[in-house]
C-alpha cells in the first residue's frame, strides 16, 4: 500500500499517523495498518468493526 492509501483515510477518521524523520513512510501500528487494510478492501466501518 502506499502511504496516500493509508494515512489520508486515517487522518480523515482523526487518527495521528506520524513518519519517520527523512521518509515517505507512515509508520502505522499493528492495528492502524490491520484496519486501513480492511479499509482498503472496501469494508464498511460496521463490517470492519465486526471482523
């Protein structure tokens, strides 16, 4: 995934998602990168909350 896939809907949603220093790269944690990959498969939040 890029990095646009992940943290623009993550930001949307109100979560920080911070880089590392010199980087394109978010670095998401483990349930970050579990529900924008959820996300990504066209998950409704209800779905993904059930999942």
């Amino acid at each position: 995934m890029t990095e646009e896939l992940c943290t623009v809907p993550l930001r949307a949603a109100g979560v920080a998602v911070t880089t590392r220093p010199g980087t394109r790269t978010a670095t998401l944690t483990a349930q970050e990168r579990q529900i924008a990959e959820l996300a990504a498969t066209g998950l409704t939040n209800k779905q993904m909350a059930n999942s």
